[in-house]
C-alpha cells in the first residue's frame, strides 16, 4: 500500500506543470469527464438560437444542431506540456475531426476560447477561433475543471454540455442519438 501510495504522488507530481504561472494536471484525468443533458421548450430554443446568432455573429440554420468547441484555462488540461507545433497539429486535428462529425450528422461547428486559455497565442492567430465575451463561460461552461469542453444543441431543442479532452467521440454518439 505504501509502495502504491508513493507511485501515485509520484506520478501526480510528475505530471503536473506550472503553465503561465498556473498549475495544470496533464495526464487524462477521467474525474475531468463530466456531461449534463437537457431540453429546452420551443420558446426557449427559439431566445437561445437568436444569442448565440449575435455571439457569434451569424444566421444560424434551425434545421441543423450546433456544436461549440470550446478552450479555456483549466486546472485539467492534457495537451498543456506539448510544444507549440505539436499544439498547433492538435488543434488544426480537432477543427478537422469536429468538422467531418458535423458533416456526417447534419451540424454546424464553431470554435470559441476564452482570453485567459493557455492556448491563447495560438487560437487568436487562427481565423476559426471566436474570442468569447464572456457570454459562453456564464452561460455553458461554468466548470473550469478541464480545458476543453463542448456544448450541442439539436433542432428538436435537446442539448448536452461535455467538459473533457479529447470527447468528440462522445460528440459524435450524441448527435447520433435520436431522441423521443
């Protein structure tokens, strides 16, 4: 029991960081996994599609679902200790990723970080990334537990909030599951 107990500090304390002044878990940490489920009523959907159309300042399609990939600084964060170009290869992986599920499930994505996120540098430089106002962060993403975190609203006003790296695969099942 000791000799496992040392194991594990050990390995805590190893895989942590101080980024930008901050200390950052960067192993996958499954407690970082959360998801929250919901539905909205027509009139709710209706307020909450005419938000995110000024926040992110388009016309959204009604007949689609919308994905927000979302970047934020978080005490959970397992892409924290690459270097830039391994970064910078992660995130071009995720824009791709997300944009071939959104293809294959009838959705649309966008991608939105906030002005503290540690990928900041990086993000603000790509045309993709919506700085957040702060709009998502109160609305969305409350927990700042982990880095990279999703939100998918379906037509039929069902929705999911995913917080997690490395979660487009539960993404994906989610816009495929059918709903009653």
């Amino acid at each position: 029991m000791t000799l496992f107990c040392f194991l594990l500090n050990f390995t805590f304390l190893y895989s942590q960081l101080k980024f930008e002044g901050k200390k950052v878990i960067t192993y996958p940490y499954s407690g970082s996994r959360q998801y929250f489920y919901g539905q909205l009523k027509p009139e709710e959907y209706s307020i909450l599609m005419g938000e995110l159309e000024v926040e992110l300042k388009t016309k959204l399609p009604r007949d689609k679902a919308i994905v927000i990939n979302y970047n934020q600084a978080a005490y959970f964060c397992s892409f924290a200790k690459l270097n830039n170009s391994d970064k910078i290869r992660v995130i071009k992986n995720g824009i791709r990723i997300s944009n071939r599920i959104c293809k294959d499930n009838n959705a649309i994505d966008f991608f939105v970080y906030t002005k503290n996120s540690f990928f900041k540098k990086i993000l603000e430089q790509n045309p993709l990334y919506i700085l957040d106002s702060g709009y998502f962060s109160n609305k969305f993403f409350t927990k700042k537990e982990s880095c990279k975190a999703y939100f998918v609203l379906k037509p039929n006003g069902h929705f999911i909030t995913i917080y997690g790296t490395d979660q487009l695969s539960e993404v994906d099942n989610y816009l495929k599951k059918t709903h009653q």
